[in-house]
C-alpha cells in the first residue's frame, strides 16, 4: 500500500474525477461550480493576507474550476 500514501508537504486530493462528474445533473455542475468559485475567491484573499499556507492549492483550484467548466460545455452539446 505504499503507492496510496501521500507524498509529505503535498495537499491531499480533493474533487472528483471527471467520470464522477459528468454523471451528475447540470444543476449539480452549477452549484459546484459556484462552490469553488468561492473557494478560490477565499484562498485568493488568504494568499494576499499571508494566511494560505500551501499556495498549490490555487492551481489546483483553478483546474477545477477549468475542469467543471468544461464538462458543463460537453453537456451543451
């Protein structure tokens, strides 16, 4: 089980994979959608404030974001 562990000073995974999510309803894509946007909207202002301590977590925000967003396109279509 080695392979499972996570990698010291690394933040632990959080979302979902994009199989997950293309299985929910455009209503729940928007709420999501909504709710990293404000969490990125948090982290931005806790990055400014010298609060954030691991700054990676705002990219892997905005490839969130990028993520629902896009599956929120395919769903148009």
């Amino acid at each position: 089980m080695a392979a499972a562990r996570k990698k010291k000073g690394q933040p632990a995974k959080k979302g979902r994979k994009p199989g997950e999510l293309r299985a929910l309803g455009r209503d729940a894509l928007i709420a999501r959608l909504d709710e990293e946007r404000k969490a990125l909207l948090v982290m931005r202002f806790q990055h400014a404030t010298a609060q954030l301590e691991q700054t990676s977590s705002l990219k892997t925000a905005r490839r969130g974001i990028a993520r629902l967003e896009t599956i929120l396109k395919e769903k148009e279509y």
